[in-house]
C-alpha cells in the first residue's frame, strides 16, 4: 500500500518507548521532533543492555539494497549529530572506514559483486583496491592479500556516549518522560488494543506502544499476547551471547594505531581500535539463552575467554594473527566482554506493527547491528506511528524505501538473506 509521501502529524499521540538503548534514544528523539509526546521506560537504566557491549560498529558495506541505503542514512545522520544537537565536542562516530581484504580469488569475487551491488544502491564511497594498493594504504595486513574493498565512511561509534546526549536533548523537551527502573511485567490490553503497560512504578498509558529491547524483544511482546496468540506467531528474534577480546597495542605507534579501519578478515575475525586496545572478535555459535538475566550479559561462557591457550580469546587471536603478523606480534589479550544479540534469521529487522496488538510495534534484530541502523529503524518507526498499519513502502525525503525486509508477517516478509553479517 502506497500513503502520502509526506504524513503530517495532525493528531499528536502518546507513545511508550520501551527500551532506553541507542535505539530507544533513536526513536523518542525523532518522534519528539514528529510532534508526538514519548515517554521511555526502561528495566534498569540508559544504554545498560546490548548497546554497551556491541562492538559498536556502522557500516554501509551491506548486502542488499536495501540494506545499503538505509544504513548509509545512518551514517550520515551520525556525522551531523554533534551539530544537530549543539555538542560539537562530542564525537558521535569516528569514521576509520571498514576494510575487506582478501586472500583468495574465490572470496575476491564474491566481494567484488558485493561492491558493484553497493555502487549500483549508491553508495559511491566504497572502493575495490588490488592487492598491491591495500598493503600499501593498511599494512598491518599481511602483504600476500589479493584485494578487497574499503569504505571510508564507515567507522564506530560510542553508544552510552550516543544515549547520554540524545536523552539529555529528550529531557528539555515538556512532552517527554525517561523512567528508568520500571521494568515492563504487565499490559493492561482491551481486545486488540493494549492501553497501558504495567511497571513498578505505576501504569503507563499510550496511544502507540514501541518495542525497542532487541535480545528481550520476544520475552516483552509475549506480555502483550494471550496463550493462543503465542502459539501462532513469536517474533523471530533469538538472544545469542557474542564474546570480545582486548589486545594490549604495545608499541604501536599512536597515529597509525588510532587511524586503523575496522577490518574483517576471510574467516569472519575482526579488529579495530577501541580506547587505547584493540578489540577483536570471531563469531563461534553459542546456544539461544532465551531466559538470560540482567547480569547474565556480563558472564563469559566457560572456554570463551581468554586465560588459556584453548580460549576462544586466543583462537580469536591466532586467526586474527593469519591475516596480520601485525597483530600477532601484540603483547597479549587484557580483557574479555560478553553481551547479547539479537539474531534474525535473514539479518534485517523486524520493523513492524504487531501481528494481534494493533498499536504496538516492534523494532529490534538483525544480527546485533542495532547501533549501525538506530537512526534509520527510528524514521521508519516515526513513519510507521504516522500512517498506521500495512504499509509496504517509506518515502523519507523523497526517496522510496520498501518495508518488506522488515515486515513481522512471515506471509508478507520478502525472505531476502543479506549475505554480510560482520
């Protein structure tokens, strides 16, 4: 269904943001400057789940259009967010760039057609490199490289630092409330339409309701349902615990250190700069913990940190150390955090009105990557609470974005898999 290109606000609702994450902040900023009121509940306090254990990283290096585009939006939001909001000594992302390298013509070739994708979605900043040029602009990768791609807009970001301004531009404004410590445990729901949720610190009423609480996404829109409705639908999200490793920089000189891209290497180990270490990380599948506790984020999985030589912080470290001899040569590992993800079969977001609750929307997934999308995932949220329900298309400043990757119906999701996922 095709709407208005450009909704007006003519009639200002109430919504409840539950979630006070990067996303959370997202979204009651852009629906405050919508016009609508927002109050934003959430369980324990600003940034305090996935967004402050994320390796925090934005790219627009993506797979699918669509994908591509909306977070090359975010990207260029976060570059104009100090400005925007009067805090120019406030650096919203640092745009290092994301590197690809490759090894073998096979991955080569896959990254090439990756790249013409990117081009032909607009993304003109990124850039196919020979081998040669690679290790010559970033050679703490191994000179036997072939290729890859670079984009330099690319880069990371500081998400409690994000929060922590965007909620301190939030609370000047009369129409907006942050409850922080009000976990959601109830919904007070009338038919179809859920009027208020319930939190230890009263309830909260709304016109829309919006969950933003990524891994605690499927357990907060299991309160909104009854038994019958949990039978037929869950949102397809899983919480999926991701570890990250600190290395010591050692001697590395201060402005090469600092200046390095995040880069992902052939395997799926990665490395970027973070705070005077250098993070790295290796995705190895660990189990759905469906019934994690605050704390839980914080407990690295027997085996999975970095004390012996058959860590995973270590195996991270040998193969990091395949592609950089660089790295290899480090002092050694410091550290290791843990959190949850919020993992989507495909890797794009669930972005949608609820299936039974007709005034309740979800927004959350995708593999972790929530950081990268939150400016982008909040306009469509905007749009979404300005138009209503079973819209297949977004037009956001004259451009036309499909919302089928994002739909919650199976039946309407397309069921394209973004091949990127780092």
């Amino acid at each position: 269904m095709k709407i208005d290109p450009n909704p007006q606000v003519s009639n200002p609702k109430q919504v409840v943001v539950i979630g006070a994450g990067i996303t959370g902040a997202m979204l009651s900023y852009k629906l405050l400057l919508a016009g609508h009121r927002v109050t934003c509940v959430e369980a324990e306090h600003i940034a305090s789940g996935s967004s402050a254990r994320s390796a925090a990283c934005v790219r627009a290096q993506w797979g699918t259009e669509t994908n591509v585009r909306a977070m090359h939006r975010s990207i260029q939001f976060y570059a104009k967010l100090s400005r925007i909001l009067g805090c120019q000594e406030v650096q919203m992302i640092r745009q290092n760039g994301y590197l690809y390298p490759c090894f073998d013509e096979e991955s080569l070739n896959v990254r090439r057609g990756l790249y013409e994708l990117q081009r032909q979605a607009g993304l003109e900043e990124v850039e196919f490199l020979d081998g040669k040029e690679l290790h010559e602009r970033f050679p703490h990768v191994n000179k036997e490289v072939l290729g890859g791609t670079f984009c330099g807009i690319d880069g990371f970001c500081e998400p409690q630092k994000i929060c922590q301004v965007i909620f301190d531009w939030c609370k000047v404004d009369p129409g907006f409330e942050l409850l922080q410590h009000a976990r959601v445990i109830g919904v007070d729901r009338q038919r179809n339409k859920a009027s208020a949720v319930v939190t230890p610190q009263g309830r909260i009423g709304g016109d829309v309701f919006v969950n933003a609480t990524n891994a605690w996404a499927p357990r907060v829109a299991a309160l909104f349902h009854d038994e019958d409705e949990k039978r037929r639908w869950a949102i397809p999200i899983h919480p999926e615990k991701r570890v990250l490793h600190f290395l010591e920089k050692g001697g590395w000189h201060q402005k090469q250190f600092d200046a390095l891209p995040m880069t992902i290497f052939p395997s799926g180990a990665y490395c970027r700069p973070f705070t005077g270490d250098l993070m790295i990380g290796w995705e190895e599948e660990l189990p759905p913990e469906h019934h994690f506790s605050h704390s839980d984020q914080d407990v690295v999985p027997s085996g999975y940190g970095h004390e012996d030589p058959d860590s995973h912080g270590s195996r991270t470290w040998v193969e990091v150390a395949r592609w950089s001899e660089v790295i290899g040569r480090l002092p050694g590992i410091k550290a290791t955090s843990s959190g949850y993800y919020g993992i989507t079969p495909d890797r794009h977001h669930v972005i949608d009105y609820d299936l039974f609750v007709e005034n309740l929307i979800h927004v959350a997934g995708c593999s972790g990557h929530g950081v990268m999308s939150a400016p982008f995932n909040a306009d469509v949220v905007t749009y979404l609470v300005a138009v209503g329900r079973g819209v297949d298309v977004m037009y956001l400043n004259d451009e036309e974005f499909s919302l089928l990757p994002f739909a919650s119906d199976p039946i309407r999701r397309t069921g394209i898999i973004d091949p990127t996922h780092l």
